[in-house]
C-alpha cells in the first residue's frame, strides 16, 4: 500500500497546488455521523462524475472509525477530508484516532477497506495504533486520458 504522506493532504508529503474545493470536518464517532459525513461529501462533490463512488468510500472508512478503532469509544472522533481536482480526480482521507483495529467477522461479503480499493484507483492506509489511522482514496475522473 502507498502511505498517504505521499498524497495532496497527507502531512509530511509534498503539497500540491491547494484545490479549488476542498472540505475537511471533524464529526463525533457515532454510528448516526456516517451518513452526515456522507452528506459532507455530497454536497462537496455534486455534480461530479464520481461523486456517488466517493460517498461509499466515505461511508465505509468512516463506518470503519466507528467500528474498529478507539474513536468508536466515548467521546471519539473522526475526520474527514475532500479534495476536488475538477476534471482529473477526488482525494479523500478519513483519519481516526488509533488503536488496534478489531476486525469483522467474515461473512463471505465484501466489506470496508476491500469495497474503497476496488472502486479507487489508488487508496491505503498510513498512521499507527498510537498515532490513529489515515485511510485515503483517489478516484479518478472516467475517461481522463489514459
């Protein structure tokens, strides 16, 4: 996996010229605040040619927060964050506040992490248990020229 200090929000990479929208918003780590920071992201990206796959990716890695880290604790938070390349590609970063993920039972379904990289062109995971977990995704515009 590519660390997300590599991409336009991640810290410690190199900066990218800033976007003309961006959005980032801190939410309180509460199952009800996934579908707000999914209403973040649509009205971020309306219009947009992927707009719909950002708000499931969102959804997921946010649902991820909630269920697997130390932000689904008490008094936990999440951030979320979105940065439009119009007509090129959608960054988003989901960051949360650490520990050790516990995961899901297997269903035989396809879920979180699985769903974000098969509808991304890029996406990973960067952070540690003490320093929270930065889940990041680039969906490319369809047809952009390659």
């Amino acid at each position: 996996m590519t660390l997300a200090a590599t991409g336009p929000c991640g810290a410690g990479g190199a900066a990218l010229a800033g976007p003309p929208h961006s959005g980032e918003q801190v939410f309180p780590a509460r199952p009800e605040q996934v579908s707000v920071a999914r209403r973040f992201v649509a009205r971020l990206l309306a219009g947009t040619p992927v707009a719909d796959d950002a708000i499931l990716c969102v959804s997921e890695l946010t649902g991820n927060c909630v269920s697997h880290s130390v932000s689904g604790y008490p008094g936990g938070i999440f951030t979320v964050r979105v940065e439009l390349y119009d007509g090129d590609y959608v960054w988003l970063e989901v960051a949360d506040q650490g520990g050790p993920w516990r995961p899901a039972i297997p269903d035989g379904r396809v879920h979180g992490l699985e769903i974000v990289r098969r509808l991304a062109s890029d996406s990973g995971v960067a952070g540690s248990v003490f320093a929270g977990w930065e889940a990041w995704a680039r969906l490319d515009w369809p047809g952009r020229g390659f």
